[in-house]
C-alpha cells in the first residue's frame, strides 16, 4: 500500500491509501463509525462512511473527494454562498442525528445537554471538503459527542464569519461585516430567535471550553496540544472571546435583524 500523507492533523497523522484514509483509532471511535453508519442510513452524504480498523489498528474511512481549506483559508471559502452553503450542510447533518441513540456510547468530549442531536464539535474550514467554491462534506468527526445544536452552530460561526479580532491568517473584517455574515449564517440555518439572542455567548463558552481542553491535554504530557500553547492559540482565542463579549449585543441584534 502506498500511504500519501494528507494536510493538516494538527493533532492526528492522517494519510491516504487509494480511495480511503487512515487515520489513528482512539477510546471513541466505535461512536464514531455508528454514528457515520447512521448518517449513511439516513441518506446524508455529507460525511464519509467507515470501514472498520486496518492491521495497524488505525480507522479507514472514505477519502471525500475535493479541497479542505486549511489555514489560511483560500478566498473562495469566504464567500457569502459558501458561508449559507455551510450553514445548509451543518443543518442537514444535525438533523440527520436527531434519531440517532446510542446509550452506551463513549466519545471523545462528554454529552453536553440539552442533548439535541451529535455535535461534531469542530466544523471549521479545515474540516470541510469544498467543490467548485462550495462546502459538500464534514471530515474528522473524533471530537462528536451528543449536545446542543447551537454547541456546533456557535463554533461554525465563530470559524466561518469569522468572529475574530485577530484572524487566522486571514484578514480582519469589521464588527458591521461580521454581523452581517452571522445573521447569514443564522438565517441559512434557521436558528429561533431563542437561539440567536444566545449565539454570542454559546460563541464565548464554547472557546472557554476549548483552551480548557488544551491546557488539559498539555498538562497530562499530551505533545501536540503544548505545542498549540506554545504556538499562542490559547492566547489568540481568549482575545477573541474578549472580542465577541465585548460586541455581544451588536451581534444579537444582527442575527435578530435589528440594525
């Protein structure tokens, strides 16, 4: 077998063997490919199908044909359409989930309740796959645990706007041009007026939870997660979280339509 290393793992090495992708199992992933079966069932394919364990113990998955827009994000990826057309495949997924049940699962974060469908808990750019400009599938799915819908929508929205004061690498728009995507983001997913006087803060909580996470993981000796702390990502996050608080309202009044 000839193993083509792929883009990004910041945290796994992922390579590809023909049409599929190997990638390292963990605790997880038996929730995670009864989960992907789910999504095939049910006729959703925005997400690839799983194959099992290889011999050297690690996941096959289908390879999704296409682009993954790692950092930095190519300009097609920040284009209106794309952003609704994300918004559309996000909904569509957890939808998908709504029926999915699985008691005695154990995944990689612990359910977060109101358990509404399976949170992905990384739909970011570099985890989608895009075809001619537009997002069509969600890739790397360890992270997914059960938990509200706006757990995932507010980590999207915080990506795909995005709700930075700093960026990735990409340039920093105005709070003005960032309400304006949010409300795009919201009104493509169909979020409630409920949810989206709550998207602000979801947005902060949920970077809370991840440099948590990371100062975690670095603490029990985990190499790749220090290496993200070394490399200043829990700084840029909690300056972002600064950021989408400060402008919290500014950006309810946009996902609301009041200007």
């Amino acid at each position: 077998m000839i193993e083509e290393p792929l883009a990004g793992g910041g945290v796994n090495e992922v390579v590809r063997v023909g049409n599929t992708v190997r990638r390292p199992a963990g605790p997880w992933t038996p929730a995670v490919h009864r989960l992907l079966d789910h999504l095939a069932a049910a006729g959703f394919d925005g997400a690839p199908r799983a194959y099992g364990l290889d011999e050297a113990g690690r996941e096959i998955l289908d390879f999704v044909p296409g682009d993954v827009a790692h950092y930095p994000v190519p300009a097609y990826a920040w284009s209106d359409a794309a952003l609704e057309a994300l918004a559309v495949l996000m909904r569509a997924y957890h939808d998908a989930t709504t029926d999915f049940a699985a008691p005695d699962a154990e995944w990689y974060f612990p359910a977060r309740e109101p358990a509404e469908v399976v949170c992905h808990s990384d739909i970011a750019p570099y985890n989608c796959v895009y075809r001619d400009g537009l997002p069509v599938a969600l890739i790397d799915f360890d992270t997914a645990h059960p938990g509200p819908r706006l757990w995932d929508v507010a980590y999207a929205a915080y990506r795909f706007v995005p709700l930075s004061a700093v960026g990735n690498g990409e340039a920093v728009t105005s709070v003005t041009e960032q309400a304006r995507r949010l409300r795009l983001l919201a009104d493509a997913y169909g979020l409630s007026g409920d949810e989206r006087t709550a998207l602000p803060e979801m947005a902060a909580e949920r970077l809370r939870a991840m440099v948590d996470h990371m100062r975690r993981q670095a603490a029990a000796g985990n190499e790749a997660f220090a290496a993200h702390l070394t490399d200043g990502h829990a700084d840029l996050y909690l300056t972002d979280i600064e950021h989408i608080t400060r402008h919290a309202t500014e950006f309810r009044n946009a996902g609301r339509g009041i200007t």
